[in-house]
C-alpha cells in the first residue's frame, strides 16, 4: 500500500461529500479523495423537480461547496471518475480509466438509480427520468415543444415533477398503479387529500390503473396506453417508478448487503476499514422494527456525518429520527418518523391548504407525524421522536396543546 493512501469516498452527493466533510472537520488528517462519476460539482437534488425545473433557481444555485472549499479542505475531488471494482485484500479502488487508488479507509456512498419502465416503447425519445441535473437539463431542453405530459408513477417525484409542469401551464396527467398516491410513505389521509389537490389543480388523476405501452411517431413518443384501454397523448413522459440500490461494488466486494449496503450506526460495513452513507445503505434503527433502507437528504446527511466522526476516530452513532419533506404545489409535505404499519391515525385540523397534521399510531405507540404546512408541529414532532417521548393519542388531537409546550415540558422533565 502507497505511504500516502488516506481515504477513498465513492460517491458525492448528499452523503458521499458529507463523508469527505465531515471527517476532515472531526480531525482527519490523512488523504481524502473523492469521486464522482458526473462532471459537475457536487449538488442538491431535491430542487430538481421543483425550483431547478421551474427555472427560479439555476446550476450554480444547486451546489453544495465551491471547488475552492474542497481544495481548502485538502479534499482531492475528481470529477467525472467512474469505479470498476474494489480490491479489499490489496486496499484498491479500481477506477474504470484504469487508475488504481490504495486506500487505508474506504468510503461508499453510491446512491441509486432509477427503475426503468419495463414496457414497450419506453426507448423511445421523450421518454424521461428524474435524478440528475443532466436529467433534468434534457426534460428542460424539450418544454417548449411540449404540451401533454404523462407522469407514470404518483411517488414523491412523480408528484413533485407533475405539479411544475402543471405550473409551467403543461396539460398533465399522473398515472398510478396503487389505489392511492404516495403509499410507502404517508397514510390514506394524506394522500387522499394531495390527490384532491392535483385534481384541483388541473391534473388528470389515474389511480390503480397500469401502463401497457408507449407509441410513438417518427421515434418519438406521443402517446401511453393504459390497462383501462384509455390512451392519453403525450407529447413527454416523465417515469418515477422507484429506485434501485448502487450496491455492485460492494457486493463483488463481498460486503453484506441485503437490498443496500448493510453498515452498523457507525455506518461501518462488515468490513472495519470500509463505510457506508446514504440510500445505498441499510440499516437498523430504534424508529422500526425492521431495518431500513431510506431514501432521504436527512438519513443521507446524518448517516455521513456519523461515518466521518467514526472515520476520525470520534464515533458519534447515527440515532436520528427520519425525516423527509416534499413541496407541490403550495403545499409543504413535511414527515417524521417510520409509520408504516400503524393501526390509527389521529389528526390536528382539518385536511385544507392551510395546514393541518397526522399522528400515526400502532396501538398506543406513537410512530410518527405528517404535517401539511404546518412546521412547527413538524419541528417539535421530531424533537419529541429523538428524545424517546411517548406522545398520546389524546395530546395529538388536543389543539389547545402546542406541541412546542409539550416538547419543553419533555425537555424539563428528562
């Protein structure tokens, strides 16, 4: 092994760039290089689908750090550099220029990627996906030819891209295979309610109602078959049908994996000298009684943050409540928690744009909180769920009760 191998971070975005940040701020002094596969310098995701999209915040607006804070940082990033495998026994990266990287620490933060659609005519032009600003560059550079769009999928990036482009004055219609949109992440209220929304809002909403194909005209698309029989005209279809784990190299690797890269709240893999961040990992958590695999800017932030304190030898454990968010429209999708499985739902207003809450139960166990424009019940559900508090069904439905005045009165009594 090189005299001077440090750290090797694959990966750099939300959780691969927090990685190489935060183990040089908790003291790490050796090497850092970090890789990208994309040629642009680290950026957000989220505004993709919204802001970015919209055209209210531009690329540079996107970035995380500037290339002089990393060269500040003494962090070597290389931009535009693909892995092909990792060597454990020799501590190597091999990258696929054919470069090789000793490491002494190795960290993987390789995210996802996007399901493809799985029916005929998803080839054709036209056809889009949401996760990279380049992805997002390619849908930009077709709206103004574009008319009818098609969104397959009524996730939360589906959704988020429906209601810009409906926004943008486009005709848009969300097909969805469940009967109710967002299902793996909120309950029936909520999504009841956002579908409403989009309905008010002039989108057309398919609901349990599958693809079977996409025509096309010249190579292009032009329209989505439905399983109804329906056939709706597409000048532009976005698909947003799930994600799949980056978890290759670590599994050639021979790293446990189990749809994600398995790490501890460490964020240590079976591997002592290897790390993982990000929504490549799984993980167990106190928030759920299995383990997780979470796709989040919040669970890749703080999953990097804990891997770079292990990194620099000053373990900090990953314990934080999850949380995600998700903006359409004028409304602010706010959630914490894992509430999947929860047998009750308990609310704090009533479903309206200006703003009410969800509390998700399982029995008398408190599980987590949706809240519609309403961030403080947000905030303090959080703080409330990282401090263990047993919140009951009765102090969520009492609106005479903040819930600021319930966490201060946890704060007291612990």
């Amino acid at each position: 092994m090189s005299a001077d191998a440090g750290l090797v971070v694959i990966g750099a975005s939300h959780a691969g760039h927090q990685i190489a940040v935060a183990a040089r701020q908790a003291g790490y002094a050796e090497p850092i290089i970090l890789l990208s596969d994309e040629d642009a310098l680290p950026y957000q995701r989220p505004p993709l689908s919204k802001a970015y999209m919209m055209g209210k915040v531009d690329a540079d607006g996107l970035i995380f750090r500037s290339r002089e804070f990393f060269q500040d940082q003494d962090i070597d990033l290389r931009l535009g550099v693909s892995v092909a495998g990792i060597d454990r026994e020799a501590k190597e990266v091999r990258c696929a220029d054919g470069s090789v990287l000793p490491y002494t620490l190795l960290a993987i933060a390789t995210g996802t990627r996007v399901r493809p659609l799985p029916v005929p005519g998803a080839h054709l032009d036209g056809v889009h996906y949401i996760r990279t600003l380049s992805d997002i560059d390619r849908i930009m550079a077709e709206l103004e030819a574009v008319q009818n769009v098609v969104v397959i999928g009524g996730g939360f990036i589906g959704l988020e891209g429906a209601a810009a482009l409906r926004q943008m004055g486009k005709e848009v219609a969300v097909v969805e295979l469940a009967d109710r949109f967002m299902a793996r992440g909120v309950g029936v209220t909520v999504s009841s309610f956002f579908a409403n929304h989009h309905r008010e809002q002039g989108v057309d909403v398919y609901l349990q109602t599958g693809v079977s194909e996409l025509t096309g005209e010249g190579g292009k698309v032009a329209g989505v078959s439905l399983s109804n029989g329906e056939v709706l005209k597409a000048d532009l279809v976005i698909a947003g049908i799930g994600v799949i784990a980056n978890q290759e190299l670590a599994v050639e690797a021979g790293l446990d994996c189990d749809d994600g890269i398995l790490v501890d709240e460490n964020a240590r893999t079976s591997d002592p000298s290897i790390f993982g961040a990000g929504d490549v990992t799984r993980f167990n958590s106190r928030f759920a009684p299995m383990s997780l695999r979470l796709e989040s800017v919040q669970n890749a932030t703080d999953q990097a943050r804990a891997a770079g304190a292990a990194i620099a030898g000053a373990a900090k454990p990953y314990d934080s409540a999850p949380w995600f968010w998700s903006d359409q429209f004028d409304l602010k999708l706010q959630m914490t928690g894992i509430t999947s499985g929860h047998d009750k739902e308990v609310m704090r207003g009533e479903p309206s744009a200006e703003g009410f809450s969800v509390f998700y139960f399982k029995g008398d166990t408190w599980l987590g909180t949706d809240t519609v424009n309403r961030p403080s019940d947000h905030i303090s559900s959080r703080r409330l769920l990282d401090m263990g508090y047993a919140l009951s069904a009765e102090e969520a439905a009492d609106e005479t009760l903040a819930l600021k005045d319930v966490l201060k009165q946890a704060r007291k009594a612990s």
